[in-house]
C-alpha cells in the first residue's frame, strides 16, 4: 500500500503502549470506546470502558487497592512489549471489533496498555461512517501533521467529497450536489476526467439509474465502508491500520503454504473458512497422481502417443499396431473403457490432435508417412485422408483455434495449411518441421525444425522470427494454455522450460533419460502447476513446475515411455504410453485401511512396480 510502513517517526511515542492511566482516560460524548472506536450500547446506556467489572458492595475500596498495587508490575510487563507484540495486539483488537467485541477490545487495550488507533484517525472514521462531511475535512488538517505525502490529503479530499456529492444527488438534493461539484471538487484541480463523469451523474432519473451508472452501493454503511478503504491507503498503518488486516495476513499464510506444497493439486479456495488455521497446510502424495489405476492392453503392438480430449471425457491413444482406440473416461469412478477403434493406418500412428470442440480427431504417422487421417470421433467416420505427394512426411499437426483449419509438416520440408476437407490452402517452403503448435490468437504458428530451434510463422503476412534456440535436436514441444510457456524435450538433454514471451530458458528439469527417440511431455495439474515426461529409463518423471528435481518417478513401464498427457479437466487423472504395449492411467493411492497406509513408503516408485 501507499504509505505502508511510514509515519513511525514523529508519532512513535504517542502510539507505542501507553500506559492503563493514559488509555483509561474518559472518552468524548458520543460512546466513544477508550481504545477510539464507537462502543456499542446495552439497553441504551453507552457500556464503561472500565476494565468491565463493575465492583459490587463492599468491593470499591480492595478492587481500588488492587488495581493501585499490581501498576506497577504492570507497567515493567508493558514496557517489555516489543514492536511486533504490539502490532499483535493491535491487530487482534481490529478483529475483535470487526466482529463486534467492543468491551473485550477495550479490555484488551486497557491490559495491554497499546492503543488500536490514533484518535485524530478514529475521529475520522467516526465523521466518515456518520457521513458528516465537514467534519471529516476538518479532521484531514490533523492527519496531514502524520503523513509523509502532502499530496495525499487532497486526494483523500476528492474521495470525501466525491461521496457527499453521490449521496447528495441519490437524496435528491441536486442543488446541494451542484455546489459540491463546482465549488469543492473542481477548485481542487485534480482528476478533472473524473470530474467529468461526475457531473453527468447530475442527469440520472432516480437513485437506481445512479448506482447502476456510478457503480456504487448507494448511500449507507456499505458505500462508507469502502470509502474509509480507499481512504487509509494513505495513511501510516500506524496510525490506521489497513482494513480486515488479520484477514489479509491469514489468508495470504494460507496461500503461501499451498503455494510451497509440492503436491498440491486442487482450486485453489481463498475463503478462510474452508481452512483450518489450526494446522500447516500438507498435501500427501497419496492424493497425487502417481500410483496405477489401469493397465490398458488393447493395443498389440508399441504405443507411441496418448492423448486426453480437450473436456477430459476422452483419451486417444495411437500405436504402431496401425490403429487408434478412442477411451471413454468414466465421470464417477475415472476408469476408462475403450469406445471404438479406428483402423487402418497403414505407418502406425505417432501423432494424434484433438479439435478444439473435440468433434475431430486427426492421426499422423512416422516419418515415412505421408497420409494425414482426420476422423469424426462421434461418429467413427473418416472425413479425410490428405497426402499432397508421395514424397511428403507429414509427421506433425495443430489445429487452429477456429477449428476450421490445421497446420502439418514434416521433416522432408512440408509445412501446410489445410481446411477440413484437406485441401491445401498455404504452405511454407522449405522448412523441415518436427513439431507444431498453433497459438491463440489464431495467426502464429509455432514449428520445431532441424535447426534446433522453435520459430514463430505468420501465414496472414508470411512473416516468420526465431523465438527459441537450443544447442541440440528439438524432438518434441508444447505450450501452456496461456501461449507463454514452451516445455522442449530436447536431444540427450531432457525437458527445457522456454518463455516465449521474453525468449529466455527458464528451467532445466533433472532426472530424465533423453536420448533421440520423440519423447512427448505435457503440462497438468490444476493451474498447469506440474509437469510430465516419459523417459527412456521405462519411467515417468513429475515435476512441480518451480522446480528442477522430480518430485515423483513412476515405475512400472518395461520399455521406454514414449509420451504422457495429463487429463486437463481431472486434476487427479493421468496416462502414459511406451514401447511395452500398454496405456498405464495413472492416479491418487486406492483406498488402504490405516495399517497399510502407515506402511506406505514414500517414494511412489515403489507402488508401481
């Protein structure tokens, strides 16, 4: 915030502990609280800000001698509060209030001998939340001697009275909201773009055309309540503290520890109460995707390439048996059950692409491949099957985001694009792709090639640019939903991490073995946080995406794991292809009774053998 941390010099002393004499002090007219704040009432009469216990008959005199004999014990015990206890204790007084506990923050601040706020500043939030807005202005002259920025105070004056004008315009007082514009706000000479909009408030019908067009609660204790937000921005928290500042700290405690916890896979909830606060934040990896669910054999022959649908209901796999089976994905239970087979791929299938809207599903083969089978996966249909010549390898695709047109190529130099029915309708000469990526904004084309580099394609104005440059083979990339992140496994190296917008290697993941067979990797998790790739060591490595080490190794795989695609809907779920012939889905431990559980050893390799 603005002036966070300021205004601890001059002050100091009149706002480190006080003593219970100082605080005890009576309070103006009005039920004012000793600690600054409105007391609230009961039964009408405005409650003591005594230490609450009205003395009986017969208890004056020792409760007096009491108080007079343990002060000065007291005062040594407060004199040792260090700044930290007193923002404490400050603190905890602003929650207490918030939730209506006044005598206990009066209490609270009488014991502790701290004050919750400066008494210039509870005026003034007293005049705000009353709306008498003379006052209010008159109390910015005394806050102005706390503040660090002089600057600020007409800025808190433009707040002031932009609040008063609304509420004189929603009371129907267009003459009295009229002055304030010409003779308050405009004198100021400050944010006269505002004042503009200000002034056509002035032709709102009634009170509901004002709020909806001004975006404003109306006026009342919500509207003011937000204005005293806005209006301690700029003040020193010393002497206001920042609102529901407890809260704040809290949650972003909460957050920190889900941010650090390196299995956390699940939305993220900012409401406290869905918390403990009780206890640190832990995710066990039991609740991870690590252990094996399903061992799917259907295919005969090496699996070379797995992916999920776009609404995570689907899972496609391609296998050098020549077919792709399509896998229904159970809502409830996450098992899969094949749905159908499309056969006929006469190379084998290393390559498979899901349409945005998932209708279509289009199949390329190795390197010797020069047909492209684009197939209706709703109804088993094959819609196209595009070869241009003979001589092309056309090994590689990635739709456009329109879902009416997808780019392919290959490594003997095609690089096109096609519309649904596969006719041809650009191309690019000369550039050996190895992998394709189509960017949101539906215009750049992102394609590996045999110079070890990802350049960026334009095929609008046919323009092109280098964006990544590795010093080894590029086999295969992806991207991140955002467009900003580029995930590489890269030739006897492993798995790269680009940023594409600032063209710099963000990362390099450990632990994989990466020779020169096309390794596909994937992005998943909630919010894309990890990252998957298969190996040639028969393993599949997890990383969170922060850091370089794994934090899992899946074992169970006899050959190399060729790719792996994370469920983009199901956090929990995912799957990987290898040379063994199998599919393995991978997620959270089966259920295990307590002594099993116990028993469970914490690398999940172990699990999965």
């Amino acid at each position: 915030m603005q002036a966070n941390g300021a205004g601890q010099g001059q002050e100091s002393s009149e706002l480190s502990c006080l003593n219970s004499a100082q605080n005890g002090e009576s309070s103006s007219a009005g039920g004012t609280h000793s600690n600054g704040l409105l007391s609230s009432t009961d039964n009408g009469n405005s409650v003591g800000t005594s230490n609450g216990s009205s003395a009986g008959p017969g208890s004056g005199t020792s409760a007096a001698s009491t108080a007079s004999g343990s002060e000065v014990g007291s005062l040594k015990k407060k004199k040792r509060l260090s700044q930290a206890e007193e923002d404490v204790i400050r603190l905890i007084g602003q929650h207490l209030h918030g939730l209506g506990l006044n005598q206990t923050v009066d209490l609270l601040m009488q014991e502790s001998g701290c004050r919750l706020e400066h008494p210039s500043a509870t005026k003034f939030r007293n005049h705000v939340m009353e709306g008498e807005w003379d006052k209010a202005e008159n109390d910015l002259n005394e806050l102005r001697a706390l503040m660090h920025s002089p600057n600020a105070i007409v800025r808190m004056k433009f707040l002031l009275l932009q609040q008063k004008y609304l509420e004189y315009l929603e009371d129907g007082k267009v003459l009295e909201a009229l002055q304030v514009l010409r003779g308050e706000l405009t004198p100021l000479k400050y944010n006269t773009d505002r004042i503009h909009v200000l002034s056509g408030y002035l032709m709102c019908s009634h009170a509901e055309d004002l709020r909806a067009k001004a975006e404003w609660e109306g006026k009342g204790t919500a509207s003011r309540c937000r204005l005293l937000d806005k209006l301690q921005t700029y003040l020193p928290p010393s002497v206001m503290l920042p609102p529901r500042r407890l809260q704040t700290l809290l949650r972003q405690a909460v957050e920190l520890q889900r941010d650090r916890c390196l299995y956390h896979n699940t939305k993220l909830d900012s409401n406290l109460d869905s918390v403990s606060l009780l206890l640190d934040h832990v995710c066990s990896r039991k609740q991870f995707p690590c252990y094996t669910q399903q061992i799917l054999t259907e295919h005969c022959n090496e699996v070379w390439f797995c992916k999920f649908s776009n609404d995570g209901t689907k899972l496609a796999t391609g296998s050098k048996d020549t077919t792709v089976i399509i896998w229904q994905v159970d809502p409830e239970s996450h098992q899969l059950k094949l749905l159908r087979t499309l056969e006929g791929h006469a190379y084998g299938v290393s390559y498979l692409a899901w349409s945005p809207d998932d209708t279509y599903l289009i199949a390329c083969g190795p390197d010797d491949c020069s047909e492209l089978w684009l197939w209706n996966v709703q109804t088993g249909e094959l819609r196209t099957k595009m070869s241009q010549s003979h001589e092309d390898s056309l090994t590689s695709v990635a739709w456009n985001p329109d879902g009416k047109r997808f780019v392919t190529g290959g490594q003997r130099g095609q690089f096109y694009q096609c519309d649904l029915d596969g006719n041809l309708l650009d191309s690019w000469e000369g550039v050996r792709v190895q992998c394709l990526w189509c960017l949101g904004d539906g215009r750049a084309v992102l394609a590996s090639d045999t110079h070890q580099r990802i350049r960026g394609y334009n095929f609008e104005d046919l323009t092109d640019r280098n964006i990544v440059q590795e010093d080894h083979p590029i086999m295969s990339f992806t991207v991140s939903k955002n467009g900003r992140l580029a995930l590489l496994n890269v030739a006897t190296q492993g798995v790269h991490l680009w940023d594409l917008q600032d063209r710099v290697l963000v990362r390099k993941y450990q632990g994989v073995t990466q020779g020169f067979y096309t390794i596909h990797s994937c992005f998943g998790g909630h919010n894309e946080d990890f990252i998957a790739s298969g190996s040639e060591d028969h393993k599949v490595y997890i990383w969170h995406r922060r850091g370089e080490l794994p934090i899992a190794e899946l074992t169970g795989h006899t050959r190399t794991v060729n790719c792996v695609s994370w469920n983009p809907v199901i956090p929990g779920l995912m799957a990987s292809a290898s040379d063994d012939g199998t599919v393995r889905v991978w997620g959270p431990a089966p259920f295990l009774d307590s002594q099993e559980a116990d028993g469970l050893n914490e690398n999940c390799s172990n699990m999965d053998s």
